[in-house]
C-alpha cells in the first residue's frame, strides 16, 4: 500500500506533500473547501475578488489508507493516490474520484476512416485538445441517479448530462443547436443531485476548458483544462438554494437594478440610422399603447462604427437634445459599444490608446490589427487596470449625452479575419500574459470597466448588458443570450438557458424577443413574448434585413395579445423588484428552474418547458408551433390558475387550455403578490401607493422600497413592510423604515372584497382607511 503524504497546517490551508505536485485544501466556509494544485501560473482570480475565507472550525485526521477533513457540513478524504472525495455532513457522497480508465468515444475507429469521416465535413476528435505540458483533467464517478445543471448559458437541455462542452467564448453565426459546444460565456460552475443530495463544483481557470457531462461514458463526468492551475472549489449545502448561495457568496450577486430597467425594451439593429427611425418608434410605443422604458441604439449611431462618436448628422446636429427629450417622455436610450477601436490616426479614442500603449501587442511589439464593424481595429487591453479606467473614463461621451445605460457588444473579442492567435499580447493585471489565458475574461473586464465608469459618472446602479461574460461577471452586468434566431427551436431553448443562467449566478438574464436573426411570424413573436413576459431582461432585438417585429407588425390579434402582456409585465414588476432585492442577499435568481424550489421531486429535475418565479408563481408556457393545449406539472401543494382562479392540487400533471392569447400561470396558494400600477413608464418619482393581490385565503408577504435608482439603500434608506392576511383582518407592518416617503395607503385585493390602509405618521404604523 502507498503511504499518505505528509503534510503542513498553515491556518486554514492544509498542504499535501505528493509526489510531483503538492496539494493544498483550503477551508473558505464550512460548505466550500477549495482544491489547489500550483502548475506555475501566477495571478489572481477573476471571478473571486476579496478574500472570502471565513473562520472555520475543522479537523484534519489520519484514518490509516485516507486523511480525513472534516467541517460542519463536508467531509474531504484523501488517499495516497491523490483521489478527493467529498461527502455531506450525513456522509452522503457528492463528488467523488472515478478511479477506472476513461473510455474514448472514438476507439473503434481506424485511421483510414478517420480521414474519410473528416472529408465529408465531419469531425471525431476531441473539442479539447491536449497540450504537451499543460493539459490536466479531473475525472469524478458518476451516480445513476445523478443530474447536472449550471454551466451558464450552453445550449440544450436544463440537466445537462450525456453532454459536452467547451468554455472558450466565441461568437458563432451559426444557429445555436443542442449539439453547440460553446457560445459567447465562460461560466465553469456546475451544479449537481447526487441520488437527491446537492453539490456545486467551480472550476476557476480562464485557459480553454472542456466540461464532459458523461457523454463519453455514464460512469463518470469530466473537467480538462490546456494549460492553468487545477484551481476548484467544491461547495457544498443541505439544498440546492443553498448550493447557488454559497456559490454566489464565493463570485458575487447581482447587485439591485434600478427599476426601471425591469421594464420593456425595443431594439432593432438599423434603428438608430436615424433620428426620424428612432421617434417613428417611440411614437409607435405610445400610439399603441404599449408600456416601454427603453429603447436600444446599435451600432448605427456612431460615426463610421468608431466608439464613443456619435453620427450627429444622423440626429440633426444635437444627439444630446434627442436623447433629453426622449427620457422626459419615459424613454432611455441605451447604445452600444464595441471593443474594437478603428485603426485612425486622426481618430482621438485611437490615438489616444495608441499613445498611452493601451492596445494589446503582437509577440515582436507591434499593435495587434484585425478586422470588425469599423474595418481594421486594434484591441483595448482589458486586464490591464490603467486601461480599465481610461475605458471607464471613455464612457463619460456616452453618459454626458444622457444615455440610460451601456450595451456591450462583440466581446469575446469576435474577429471578422480569423481568430486572435493565443499568443498575442494581453496583460493580466499589471503583467504581459497571453490571449489564451485572458481570452475568456476579456469581456469581464470590459465589463467591469463600464460598470465603474457608469457607477462615478451617473451616481446610480449602472445598468451595463453585456454579451461576453466569465464566472463573476454577474457583479457588474446583464447579460443576454446573444444572437438567437427567430426559430421554435431557440424558444425552446430559452428556458433552460435562462434558469441555467440563474443557477450560475446569473440572474439577470433574457434573450432578444422574436430572435434576433431569421424571420419571425405572428404566432413565434406571440408565443415568444408570453414565454418571456417573466424573463429579468425583456427585449425585443432583431437584425438588419430581417422581417419587421415590432409589437404593430403583424396587426391584429398580436399586438392586442402583446400589449396584454407587456401591461402584465408591469403589474409585476414590484414583484420582480422584491425579488432582486432578496437576491442581492441570497445569490437565488429570480427566473427559477422547478428543481430549485422542488429538488425532492423526481419531476422537476429536467423540466425544460416550465419555470417558477421566485417561490410562489409557475409559468408554463406555450413553445411548440401551433399547440392550443399544453400539459402543466404542478408539484406539490395547492394552485390557483392565475386567468380564472381555479384551484388544482399539485403532484400531478393537468391539461392547460392555452389558445393563441393565454399564457398558463399558476400562483400557489395562500400568496399575496404586489401588484403594481397600469402604467406607460417606470416613473423615478417615489410612489405613494401600493396594492397587494390575496390568492387564497391567507398569506403574509414582505414587501421592499426604496428609490429605485442609486445606492442609498445601502446607507438604510429602504422600507420594508409584512403584509398579513388571516382569518378575513388584514395587517401592514413597517418592519424597517428608513425611505421617505412611505406609501400613504396601502390596499389589499381579497378574492371578493379589498380593504385599504393608510400611513399614519404619528405612530409610523397602517390602520385602517
């Protein structure tokens, strides 16, 4: 028998001499212990900023084969041959070392067919391609009974086992299938159920990475890396929502919008060519009655496509006037912006970069050229801090003129000639590393650069989406699934990617309504809307060339079906409000997955149709081409269809009538809901009044406000309420009170009567009206 290795104790970290390579442990939390293997590469963690290490009590002991490290809520043992093995505080096994061989997919075929498979276009190699000195791979057993979610937005189904992927961002034109190994995020978490019992592992290495989720063989799951430390942590929780919280803890929350960004959004590429494009829009909005908040502005508005230029011909000589009067009708411009600066000596934004050195390099010193939308452009580099401020300084052009908020676009980096060879010149931090390292954070560090220079220019919670992203990236901004098509496939996928996306941390999320590229048609646009209508982000984004989608597009019955639900939309939104506010705290997204609220339930754990949001409404919507009726799952406890208030007991499955204008919804019951004002706009003007909806019989919810737009919430200026109803009394109390106003009535809507309270001052309490 091998003997144990020894070791070191240095606080929380336990180092295990192995042969080759040491190994270090180290307690972050009681439920997350990270696995470090030093492969002499140096820097620091993207996703992780701060040191998250908490005391922790814990215990190392030698068992004779296997050391034992142990905490309240995992335990690690370690062998002589290096296999980890994680277990729950009950010694219910999480994540364990396969020990057999893995099983190629291709070992049956030879040479000579090998070729003739790749001729025809074919490919039966490895996604992830094994370098000499770099490449390492984890292998861990898989259960049966196992299910596999998170990875960010992957394409294809909510449990992603029997899959594989890659993580190197890329912006593909292709229509995103199942089958799709990456897309335009990085987001290396995975989430498991392990014969019912749930664990997280994250995987924080930025080089190309490969997530094999039992495609090559049941057995078991894999990680590989080409090059980079093995740098995981393995995270554990009594349920799943503890899971994700731990998880967010580690990388970051989203941090509370402003509010009127939960709002309605139009964006077509080629609005922006114009200003008289752009009001025949707005004009549109509000001729039909439709609630908005923002309009989108492509890559149109600039002058020749170079960034932080704005086409003033375009906007009769005064962009900043347009933009003014837009928002004093209740409309934010939110333009976009790429990273590729054209390559112009007469261009300020590229002289300036090509002054200061802020450009990425060429291996012999010279600036890196490619081609995007402005024609040869050299590259912002990202990782660098000095760079991130002058990005972050850039975008005062933008927010001078008025803007709401920033879109960032093309990421990845995307390139029109080739791909960015991996050893250009990137910085990571302050030192010279490689494309192939910061590859897959450089649309975090854009990100995070527009962020802090949003957050010190316009003094409110920036709202920045972006389309590129790393794990953490959630810190600093929205994101969207990219450039969808306008398919029943990609409305499918919707829902998986959406709620996997909330499972890695992501919990702002939506994709472009209607799809972005094809062409829609009147039933795809309905259904794609109601699917969407609960979505954080809800944009309706398509392409130049495409078929025209706008709500008015396609006339009666769809634009009455769509503005039914834009204003039920905003009839939400202070629930979707309160949501974030919980989120912000706990890391649970808002657009949920079943599983996460029901894990105990076979059913739920791959449930591609069907979502939750938050605890207390299910949405099942309609995605198949010309279904009228759906089957609904709903677990258990007691529901009440949302249109017509019939009850149904859960754990079963029911048939949902669902013509061409009903989205089945479902509230459980015994649930107050907010319910918000019918309005065309967000107002930031304070409201002084609010409504809760009773589905039941009783129910107590608690309610948040505050300004809805800067960060003085974070100084105690918040209200939080608990509203109670039992037995017929109603009751408001004002559990924390520290915004002005408080709402001067508040009004509960039973099932057959309401009853109002107003605010009074003097005991800072609610009676009745």
């Amino acid at each position: 028998m091998t003997t144990l290795p020894k070791y070191t104790q240095t606080k929380q970290t336990v180092t295990l001499d192995y042969p080759q390579h040491p190994l270090q442990l180290t307690v972050v939390t009681p439920a997350i212990i990270r696995v470090f293997e030093n492969r002499g590469d140096n820097g620091q963690s993207y996703a992780i900023e701060g040191n998250k290490e908490q005391p922790t009590n814990y215990t190392l002991t030698d068992a004779g084969d296997h050391y034992e490290l142990k905490t309240s809520a995992l335990t690690l043992k370690l062998d002589a041959d290096r296999h980890v093995d994680a277990y729950d505080a009950n010694g219910n096994a999480l994540v364990t070392d396969y020990r057999g061989e893995r099983q190629l997919l291709d070992k049956g075929i030879d040479k000579v067919h090998q070729r003739l498979v790749e001729a025809e276009g074919h490919s039966v190699t490895k996604s992830t391609v094994k370098s000499d000195t770099g490449y390492y791979e984890v292998v861990k057993a898989l259960a049966p009974d196992e299910h596999l979610y998170g990875l960010g937005d992957k394409t294809g189904y909510l449990d992603k086992r029997g899959f594989e992927y890659d993580n190197w961002n890329v912006d593909n034109p292709a229509p995103q299938l199942e089958n799709f190994p990456n897309l335009y995020k990085s987001i290396p978490v995975m989430l498991g159920l392990k014969n019912g019992h749930p664990y997280g592992l994250f995987f924080d290495n930025t080089y190309k990475s490969h997530f094999d989720m039992g495609k090559e063989d049941t057995h078991y799951y894999f990680y590989s890396a080409v090059q980079g430390n093995l740098d995981y942590y393995i995270i554990g929780g009594q349920t799943l929502k503890d899971v994700v919280t731990n998880y967010t803890y580690l990388t970051g929350r989203v941090p509370l919008p402003q509010k009127w960004t939960l709002g309605y959004q139009q964006s077509r590429w080629g609005y922006s060519a114009s200003q008289a494009e752009v009001q025949t829009i707005v004009d549109g909005l509000k001729k039909y009655d439709l609630p908005c908040d923002a309009i989108h502005f492509d890559v149109d508005y600039m002058e020749g496509y170079r960034v932080f230029t704005w086409d003033k011909d375009k906007f009769e000589g005064d962009p900043k006037a347009f933009v003014a009067k837009l928002k004093q009708n209740g409309i934010k411009v939110i333009p976009i912006i790429d990273p590729g600066v054209k390559q112009d000596p007469n261009y300020h934004t590229y002289a300036e970069g090509l002054k200061q050195d802020y450009f990425v390099k060429t291996p012999d010193n010279k600036v890196y050229i490619n081609k995007v939308w402005p024609g040869d452009s050299a590259f912002p580099d990202f990782g660098r801090p000095a760079v991130r401020k002058w990005w972050a300084n850039n975008n005062k052009f933008l927010t001078d003129n008025g803007v709401g908020g920033v879109w960032i676009d093309m990421n990845e980096p995307a390139t029109f000639e080739g791909n960015i060879p991996d050893d250009v010149v990137f910085s990571d931090q302050d030192t010279p590393s490689t494309h192939a390292k910061m590859h897959n954070v450089y649309g975090h560090n854009m990100a995070k650069a527009t962020y802090e220079g949003l957050k010190s220019q316009q003094g409110r919670r920036p709202y920045v989406i972006t389309r590129a992203a790393y794990a953490g990236t959630q810190k600093y901004s929205t994101v969207w699934t990219g450039d969808n098509r306008s398919i029943w496939p990609h409305i499918q996928m919707m829902i998986p990617q959406l709620c996997n996306l909330g499972l890695s941390g992501f919990s702002f999320v939506g994709t472009d309504i209607g799809g972005f590229a094809s062409d829609t048609n009147a039933e795809l646009l309905t259904r794609w809307i109601e699917a969407a209508i609960f979505s954080p982000l809800l944009r309706n984004h398509a392409a130049m060339g495409t078929r025209r989608q706008e709500p008015w597009a396609f006339g009666e019955p769809t634009l009455s079906i769509y503005r039914k639900y834009l204003k039920l939309r905003y009839r939400f939104i202070p629930y979707l409000y309160d949501l974030f506010a919980q989120e912000s705290q706990t890391g649970l997204p808002v657009m949920r997955p079943l599983v996460l609220n029901y894990e105990d339930d076979p059913r739920t754990r791959d449930l591609n149709d069907e979502y939750m949001v938050g605890d207390d409404v299910l949405v099942a919507p309609v995605v198949q081409k010309s279904q009228t009726k759906r089957l609904v799952y709903l677990p258990a406890g007691k529901w009440i269809d949302f249109w017509n208030n019939r009850e149904y007991t859960g754990n079963q499955d029911i048939v949902a009538d669902a013509p061409l204008a009903k989205l089945p919804l479902f509230i459980k019951k015994d649930t107050l809901l907010p319910w918000g004002a019918p309005v065309s706009h967000i107002s930031e003007e304070p409201d002084t009044t609010m409504t809760f909806k009773l589905f039941g019989n009783a129910g107590t919810y608690t309610h948040y406000q505050d300004d809805g737009l800067d960060f003085n919430y974070q100084n105690g200026e918040f209200n939080r309420y608990e509203i109670t109803v039992k037995d017929g009394q109603v009751a408001v109390d004002l559990l924390h009170h520290g915004y002005d106003p408080a709402y001067q009535t508040i009004t509960v809507d039973l099932p057959d009567s309401s009853v109002t309270l107003t605010y009074d001052r003097a005991s800072d309490g609610y009676r009745l009206k």
